[in-house]
C-alpha cells in the first residue's frame, strides 16, 4: 500500500470508495468482472458491494445480454467525486 493512501482507509473501506470513483472515470462501458479486476478484488464480493450501492441508489444494473452494464446515477457521481476529493486532499 502506498504511504498517502494508509490515511484514505483510515475513513473510508478502500475498495467499496474505489469501486465508485472507478465507474465515474471510466472511458468505456463496465461490467462487474472488469471492476473487480480493476480494483484487485473477487468478482463475488464486488456483486456484493455492489447491490448495496444500488440498494442505496448509487449505481444501476442495466441487462446486456448475459452481462449487467454498470452505471452511476446522479447520487452515485456525486459522492464518487467526493471521495475523489477527499482522497486528493489527504494526499498532499
């Protein structure tokens, strides 16, 4: 773990805050298996994370197929930039 990132997961739990700013600054379309990838993390317990984010209304599943698309609503993009906020003023 890097030095200015210890004092991140002292406030918030790394992966779950991780998983939103991911979404938010994502390029491309994503799907649960490239998130959990992306944040080094097994695919069952980012599902898991992630029905709660939707039960909280920070993320939507959208049916593509056989694959869920993953997307932020207004509220999810919100506190991602909080988050992303936050985390760069703790690493100055």
């Amino acid at each position: 773990m890097v030095e200015k990132d210890k004092i991140f997961n002292v406030f918030f739990r790394a992966k779950p805050a991780m998983m939103l700013v991911n979404l938010k600054n994502s390029k491309s379309e994503i799907y649960a298996s490239s998130l959990a990838k992306q944040i080094d993390c097994t695919y069952s317990h980012v599902v898991k994370i992630l029905q709660e984010m939707e039960k909280a209304g920070l993320i939507n599943f959208q049916k593509q197929g056989r694959l869920n698309l993953l997307t932020l609503t207004k509220k999810g993009t919100d506190v991602a930039d909080y988050i992303e906020k936050i985390r760069n003023v703790l690493s100055k």
